[in-house]
C-alpha cells in the first residue's frame, strides 16, 4: 500500500542514508506521527563540528530534492549550525552538533516513537 505515511518514511530514510554518506553520527529514525500528529518522522542525527553538520544538512537537501524533487518547507539553525531542522512537513530532520544532541537529548522526549530500520546506502563500487 503506497501513500503520504509510507512516502514520508522512504524519504526519512533517504535522509538518514544520505546523512551517513557524510559520516554523521547515531542516525534515528522515529516514528512519531501517532504521537505528535504535526509531522509524521524524525530523522536525528549529528555531527563532531559544525562544518560537518552543515555538510550532513546538504546532502540530505541534495538526496530529497534528487529523489522526490522536495525541499524543506523551512530550515532553522544553519547559520549557528550547532542544531539545523530541515522542516518538510511530513518530515522533520534534525542535525546536531555532538554537544548540542547529548544537551537536549531530544531521542529521551520520544522514546514511545517506534524505530524505523534503515541501512547505510551501499558504496558505490569502483
């Protein structure tokens, strides 16, 4: 069965995917739509600086838009980079700077969420 619910998590897990590809840190996914009901996936993640965790913010907007031609609704914190959220409605990504996630601990608000299984993109063979 396709849908709006199954097409937020394919694209939640083309955003975890593509913040790996750029070697973030701790990736969730959480299904919060049945508990928040503003937004249907959290994808969590985080970087060791901030130059890397606006890197991790790129490629997940580059993978979005190349996938499903989508981009954020609004994207908060990138000029201080220490918490970015990539807002697409239906999704929500949040890239952390190490010490900012251990701080706000955001994962411990949901730990109701369900997980959603995602695996790392192959590497590309040469």
């Amino acid at each position: 069965m396709e849908g709006p619910h199954l097409d937020s998590h394919r694209r939640a897990v083309t955003a975890a995917r593509a913040a790996a590809d750029k070697k973030a840190e701790d990736t969730l996914v959480l299904d919060v739509g049945d508990i928040i009901g503003i937004t249907e996936v959290f994808v969590i993640t985080s970087g060791t600086n901030t130059r890397q965790v606006k890197t991790i913010c790129d490629e997940i907007e580059l993978a979005l838009k190349r996938e499903g031609g989508v981009a954020p609704r609004s994207v908060e914190g990138l000029d201080d980079a220490s918490w970015v959220l990539l807002d697409y409605g239906d999704l929500v990504v949040h890239v952390f700077l190490n010490e900012t996630r251990e701080y706000y601990a955001l994962e411990r608000l949901w730990t109701d969420a369900p997980r959603i299984v995602w695996e790392p993109s192959a590497p590309a063979s040469l």
